[in-house]
C-alpha cells in the first residue's frame, strides 16, 4: 500500500517555482490598480497600531503597544511611579530578518525577568531568550542534545526553573526539559514515545502551578510538574479530553466525554476528591475561565459558544448579553496580569464587530452581565473609515440537521443573485468562530456575499459534530460543504458563475476533493497551503504531525484506511475530462505542516486537465520563497499577501 505511493521527497529547483510564479504575479500586475486600491482599502479601514489594556501583576503595570509604523511593537513594564520602561523592544530584535514571530512570552513571578521564543523561519521551530527586565543582555537558552526547540515555555513558581519542549526529527513536540537558570543545566523531565500524542505546558491562572498535557486527537492525559518531576492527575484515556486550571487550593476540571457529554469538576488538592459542579447531558461546556472567584463558560448552543459566569462562593449562573449575539471572547494575558484581580478584562468581536475591550468588575456583579450600549466597547484598532452599521450577518439553516452558512453582506447593495465567496474548513473539531476581518469588507462593498459553512469534522456543534467528519465519516465534510453550495444556488444568493470556493490547509484538502466530485459547481477554487495529496502525507511517517493525525484520517498502514483516503484524495482523484473551475493554488516554501510540493505537483497533474490546456479556465500557483505554513509575520506583508488573493479573486470571478 504506502510502499507504492510518491512521497514527493525531491526539492523543486527555485529558478522552475519563479518561473511558475510569474504567471499570477503578471495576471495581478495587468490589473496593478485594483490591487492597490486593495491595499488602501485594507490600511483606510482600521488603523494598524494598537495599545493593550494597562494590567497590574504584583509589583508592576504592564502593556505592549505596537505604534502604526511597527511591525511588531515594544513591551512596557510601568513603576509605582508611572516611570514607564521599556522590557522587551520586539522592534529592535527583529532587525535584519524577513521572518520574525514572537512565540511566547512568559514574566517571571518575581518581576525581574522574562522569558520569550522567537521563530524566524516560519517552520515553528524556535529560540528561547532569557531576558533582566532593565538590562539589553539577552541570555540564549542552550541544549547541546536538541536542534529543534519549540515555541512553548513556561516558568517555574519558585523562578528557579524554565520549561519548555523539544521536537523530534518529524516536528513532533516530544520531549519536556527542566533549564535550571542559575547553572545553565538542562535535565529531560518526560519523553513521549507514542507518535500519536505530542506535548504543550501550561501554567495555571493564578501561577501557583505548571502543568503538562500529553495530547492527541480526542485523548490526552495531565501531570503537574514539581521541580524536576512529574505527578500524573490524569491518564489517557480513549475520546476523553480533560481541560484543567488551579485556583485557590482547587483543580478545575472539563471533561469531555466520549459520549460526547462535558462535565465540569473540582477536585481538591489535599486529597483529590471529586465534586461535581456541573454535569448535565444537555449542556455541553467547550472551554472555560478562571478569575476572582469565578469561572467563565462557553457552552455551545445552536453552534454558537455562549458565556455563562459562574460564581464559585454561591455556585450562581448568570446570563451575559452583548450587542451582538454571535460573538467570539478572549481573555488576553497581558491584559489580566493577576487572576485575583477582580477587573477582568474580555476581548470582544463579531464577523462585522471589529475586535473591542470590555472591563468587568466582579466584585460589583450580582445579577446577569448585560453590556448593549456600545461606550463600553473600547476599539482595539481605531476606526478610520469602516461603519459596522453597513453589514449584516444572517444564518441560514441548510438543513434541520444543524448545517447552517453565516452570511456577511453589505445592507446598501440589493439584489439577490450576487457574486459569492463559500469558504469551508471541517477538520480537527475547530470552529469558525465570529472574528473580524478588515479583508472582508472589499468583497462586501463590491457587492459579494460572503459565506462561511458550518461543516461536519468542525467544532461548531460540538464534539459528535467532529467525530462525524473525521477518519472513515470524512466524507461528510465534503457533502455538507456541497450541500451548502447546492443551498447558495438553489436559494437564488448566487449561481454557479458567480461562485467562488475557498480553503486553507485542511480547507485546501475540502476544496480539492468537492471539485473532483462537482466540478462544475464553482466557477473559481481558491486553495491556501493545501492538503491535496492525502495519501503522499499520510504514507510519509517522517513528516510533521503524520502519525499524531492517524486519530484524524486513519492509518494507511492499515487497509480499510488507505482505500478509504485514496478514494478521495484529490491529487489520486482528478479527472482530466473533468470541467474544473478556475483554480488558485498558493503555499510558502518553508511550510513544515503542508509541504510545498504538495501543490506543486498537485498543479502540475491538474493543468493537463483539458479545461486548462484548451484554455477555457485558468490555473494558478504561486509558492512564496518565504514563510512558513501561516505566511508572513508583519502586517504590511499580510496586506500584501491578501491583496494578491483578492486581486485573484475579482480578476477571474
């Protein structure tokens, strides 16, 4: 089975993927005005600085501002005294690099100094600094037995100690190290020896303890770290899932079941005892908060996370309502420096909301949190040209079955049958939650829906909603995905001439699969760093994250797997008779989670389809001779990059 499959292991001369890549950068160059248009949309809708919430920890204030020139900002800590210094000057430290992306950041409890992780590769792997908080000196982490450090790292109670994980040769997060500051010594703590689960460390809210997950698809196990050594709370278990945070003596604990049911629990610390704080089959908690008292929850109800606050001195649920009911929260760290803070700082956004501040005071909350006016809301970026007020976002319910399309569109522009994006993701249980893209808008205004599918193998509905869109289900994703362009058409929003797919990695993988089964359904597919050769991937055990995914595709060691993934891997399924729609096909060279070759020389069987050798439709691929699997680490290359897609976009459809 796999010993017969390409593994596609032969680098591609840079001079061929140039040559390649001129053909789209000539086709947006022919239209060089629409792509700076663009481009002044994107910077006249938002300003591009920002300046985080001022946060107490113990001894000092503190903020990170990224002025509208930056690339990548500074970080300040402020004394009793309001004599503002400077900690860490990302400004200055990403000087002279193409690619610089800031990790992790970590403050020691003690507030004299700090930890961060830089990649300047985009493939992940890191360098981890030790900094003073007033002094230049940088102090390199060193670990003569490892090359391939990751990005995530935490530092110990006592300030003694730095943890942090290591990669094996397939980037797989495999090794937790114990870095004794004073002596520069490393002792490995845990090696994970099943491929299949990979390793994060965390701290908990009020930093009194570290803890390490060993993780896998829809399983993982929980150990809190003391000094050098590890004491297990939680084993591994098949489809259970354990979220867990310390606050005041206490374990906190979501666990979700393989019944699909969560149940929220505390276990004390002395002597381990379960207590039972929520367990309700028809309440299915997704994650939760920690602060002053309280716990935040998100449950899911009708594919949407809705935040509940639980109060842990009287057990109280209360009801929150924002001006928008559709709405992603965050709580930023440098925002919420001390869990036992009672001002709780939220980040707030909606698909058309851009993200904004809110400030609770739970000392002061006795009844639900309704926060409708919108002075609360403090902007994040501030405006400059972008009206909210322009856009609305409908649901439509495709079936009784919980497949539902969020719409976006511009209120001012009537008529129904419109040009119209679909974009489509369905992997790994994620959710497409309501975020705000200052992209967006420059379809909306020229008159495009633009439409998101709540596929199975996403998250949106909750675990069973996942379980039915992965390994041997997987087709389901791509029907749902078709049912919902089948919905946009039959509805009269669009026709199949005005239609546009899009996808990224995993989405990359949905849209080459939907046009092998509809061709004709789409009259342009956009595919980012995509997963078209499943079975090229998959059979390569040596690539990053190939056997932590079995629990996602299946093994295709084992037979009943291969043949499934074969029969819709996209590259092993393409029809040269096929009429394929317009294709944009674009990746980065340095991408260590979806090689380049994958598109490339998913491009180079594709094009010999007779709808492009004919020239009846248009294929497109563009490999950037930088970055890594998420593109560029600055803004402005972002606006760049963005601008190149939808300069695709608007040319062809």
């Amino acid at each position: 089975m796999c010993n017969n499959v390409d593994l596609l292991t032969k680098d591609i001369d840079k001079k061929i993927l140039k040559e390649i890549n001129l053909v789209p950068e000539n086709f947006i160059k022919r239209n060089g005005l629409l792509k700076s248009k663009l481009i002044s949309e994107y910077e006249s809708t938002l300003k591009t600085g920002y300046k985080t919430m001022v946060s107490k920890k113990v001894v000092y204030y503190y903020r990170y501002v990224r002025e509208d020139n930056e690339k990548y900002g500074k970080y300040f800590a402020i004394d009793v005294l309001g004599k503002i210094h400077t900690i860490l000057d990302c400004e200055k430290l990403s000087k002279g690099n193409e690619f610089w992306h800031l990790c992790d950041i970590e403050f020691s409890r003690d507030e004299t100094f700090l930890v961060f992780s830089v990649d300047t590769k985009g493939d992940g792997l890191c360098d981890i600094y030790i900094k003073d908080y007033f002094k230049d000196k940088l102090v390199k982490l060193e670990n003569k037995n490892e090359d391939k450090i990751s990005g995530n790292l935490e530092i110990s109670y006592n300030c003694k100690h730095i943890y942090y994980t290591t990669c094996d040769k397939d980037i797989r997060r495999n090794r937790l190290y114990c870095y004794t500051i004073c002596d520069g010594k490393n002792k490995l703590v845990y090696q994970e020896n099943s491929r299949m689960y990979g390793l994060s460390i965390v701290t908990s809210s009020e930093n009194s303890k570290t803890i390490m997950i060993a993780h896998a698809y829809s399983s993982n196990e929980i150990y809190e770290v003391v000094d050098d050594k590890l004491i297990q709370l939680f084993e591994r278990k098949a489809e259970v899932e354990y979220s867990v945070d310390y606050y005041v003596d206490s374990w906190y604990v979501l666990r979700k079941n393989k019944n699909g049911t969560t149940d929220l629990l505390k276990y004390d610390d002395a002597c381990f005892k379960e207590e039972v704080i929520i367990k309700k089959p028809d309440i299915e908690i997704d994650e939760f908060y920690i602060a002053s008292g309280h716990i935040f929850l998100f449950v899911i109800e009708k594919g949407n996370n809705i935040m509940y606050i639980l109060s842990l001195v009287n057990n109280k649920i209360l009801k929150t309502k924002f001006i928008d009911n559709r709405y992603s929260i965050s709580f930023p760290k440098l925002s919420n420096m001390n869990s036992l803070n009672p001002i709780v700082v939220i980040v707030f956004e909606s698909f058309i909301i851009p993200a904004s501040y809110l400030i609770i005071n739970l000392s002061c909350l006795e009844d639900n949190l309704l926060i409708l006016d919108r002075k609360y809301y403090k902007a994040l970026y501030d405006k400059i040209d972008y009206d909210e007020n322009k856009y609305k976002v409908t649901t439509l319910d495709v079936n009784d079955k919980g497949l539902r399309i969020t719409m976006i569109s511009n209120k001012e522009i009537k008529g129904k049958c419109r040009k119209c994006l679909l974009y489509g993701y369905g992997s790994y249980g994620i959710k497409i939650e309501p975020s705000f893209s200052k992209y967006v808008p420059s379809l909306l205004d020229r008159g495009y829906y633009y439409c998101i599918a709540h596929i199975r193998g996403g998250g949106e509905n909750g675990v069973k909603w996942y379980e039915d869109g992965k390994m041997l289900k997987k087709k389901n994703t791509f029907n749902d995905y078709i049912e919902c362009a089948d919905y946009l058409v039959t509805n009269n929003y669009t026709d199949s001439s005005k239609l546009v797919g899009m996808g990224a990695s995993a989405g990359g993988l949905l849209m080459g699969a939907v046009i092998n089964m509809r061709p004709e359904l789409f009259n342009l597919v956009v595919m980012g760093v995509p997963f078209v050769n499943v079975m090229s991937e998959m059979c390569n055990d040596k690539k990053a994250l190939t056997t932590e995914e079995y629990l996602e595709w299946g093994n295709p060691n084992n037979k009943k797997y291969f043949d499934y993934m074969a029969s819709y891997c996209p590259y092993r399924n393409i029809n040269l008779k096929n009429y394929y729609p317009n294709i944009y096909l674009y990746s980065n060279i340095s991408d260590s989670l979806v090689d380049y070759k994958v598109p490339y020389n998913y491009y180079l069987k594709i094009r010999e389809a007779d709808v492009f050798k004919n020239r009846l439709r248009k294929i497109y691929l563009n490999i950037k001779l930088k970055y890594g699997h998420k593109g560029s680490s600055n803004h402005f290359e972002r606006n760049e990059e963005q601008s190149n897609i939808y300069s695709i976009i608007l040319g062809i459809n």
